[in-house]
C-alpha cells in the first residue's frame, strides 16, 4: 500500500473516529462541570447540571450510532480508489470529508430538540 493512500484513508476516517470516541464518552459521562471550553454546549445544554447531562447522555448516543455509520460509508469508496491516481484518492477523500460535515452538524438538531420536549426555558423539567 502506498503512503498517501494510507493518509488519505486515515484522513477520511477521522470525522467518524472521532464520533465513536467522543459519543463513547460523553454517553457514558458529560463533563464535570458546565464550561465553555469542552463538550456540548449550547444555550439549552448550559443552564443548568440537569441538562449539561441530558444533552451529553443524548448527543453521546446520537453520535456513536451516526459515526459507525459514517465509517462504513467512508470505508468503502476508499476501498473503490485503492490503486488509482493521486488525484482521485484526493478528490474522494476530500468529498467524503464534507459529505461527513452534514451528518455531524444535522445531529446536533435531534439533542437540541430533545432538550427543548424535556425542559422549560429555564431548564426545569417538564
């Protein structure tokens, strides 16, 4: 195998990656406490430990079942260009990358509504 066909493939398979380990953890433990710095933070998430929690438990979920996905999805066109030219194990790679960005982005909606069925606006449960 050369090199840069081992890169490029390392490099489509991180965006997954990195969703199974961080949805492993944060399902399994949110942060200790509310930053501004690590984990899922948004405005709902961040009022108060309740829902810093939920919003970890769910997202943690959310992106281990979305990354394993990704990374079958990934696996296989890289398998596909296996042998060809530097430009076209590139140009996959690169579309794979962005195609990754959408499910990542969009999984933060189903967490973000989960948040809003379970509390109020001021983070009390409903």
């Amino acid at each position: 195998m050369n090199g840069f066909y081992i890169y490029m493939l390392l490099t489509s398979l991180l965006i997954p990656v990195i969703m199974l380990v961080f949805g492993w953890i944060f399902h399994r433990q949110a942060p200790k406490k509310i930053n501004v710095w690590y984990g899922y933070r948004s405005a709902r998430s961040m009022k108060n430990e309740d829902t810093w929690v939920f919003a970890h438990h769910h997202i943690g979920r959310t992106w281990m079942l979305v990354g394993a996905v990704l990374l079958v999805i990934s696996v296989i066109p890289m398998i596909a260009v296996y042998g060809k030219d530097v430009d076209t194990v590139s140009v996959v790679s690169l579309v794979l990358t962005v195609i990754q960005l959408i499910p990542l982005v969009v999984s933060l909606i189903p967490t973000e509504r989960a948040l809003k069925k379970t509390f109020d606006e001021n983070g009390i449960r409903k």
